[in-house]
C-alpha cells in the first residue's frame, strides 16, 4: 500500500494564503465601488461615467462571486486537515 502522508502544515498555509487572497480582494472590490460612488457624486448622470460605473458594479460583483468560490475553497481545505489531524488521533 502506497504512503499517502498529507503535510497538514500545507493545508494549513493553503488556507491562511486564501484568507489573505480573500481579504485584500475584498479590500479593493471596497475601493472599486467607493471609486463609483466617488464618480457618480462628482460627475452627475453624464452618461460616460454612468457606463463606467455600470462595468465598476459589474466587474465588482463578479469578484465577489470568486471571493465566495474562494472562500469555500479555504473551507474544504481547513475541513481536510481537520479531518486528517482528527484521524492521527488516537
């Protein structure tokens, strides 16, 4: 039967890089919608800012949805080295 040895510190480096991912694109989704709303409140309804913001709300929806694929991501991973530290214990 092969090893199958799994470095649970791996795991564990492996979450804390997707929380420090999921905080600093978080942050910027922040700055993306404060910039549109900074836009807006300066330049009125002309309609060239308006489309820019549109693509602003846009862009900043879709990486929400890669912070939640993320999120799970970190999730499963934190799962497993709970599951294999778990069955190290006897």
């Amino acid at each position: 039967m092969a090893n199958n040895n799994v470095d649970t510190e791996a795991l564990e480096q492996a979450g804390l890089a997707l929380s420090v991912y999921i905080d600093e694109v978080g942050k910027n989704i922040q700055k993306m919608q404060d910039a549109a709303t900074d836009c807006s409140d300066n330049m009125g309804s002309d309609v060239y800012s308006q489309s820019a913001i549109q693509k602003l709300a846009t862009c900043a929806a879709e990486l929400s949805k890669t912070l939640q694929l993320a999120q799970d991501l970190k999730d499963k991973i934190l799962a497993k080295k709970r599951n294999i530290e778990d069955s190290q214990t006897f």
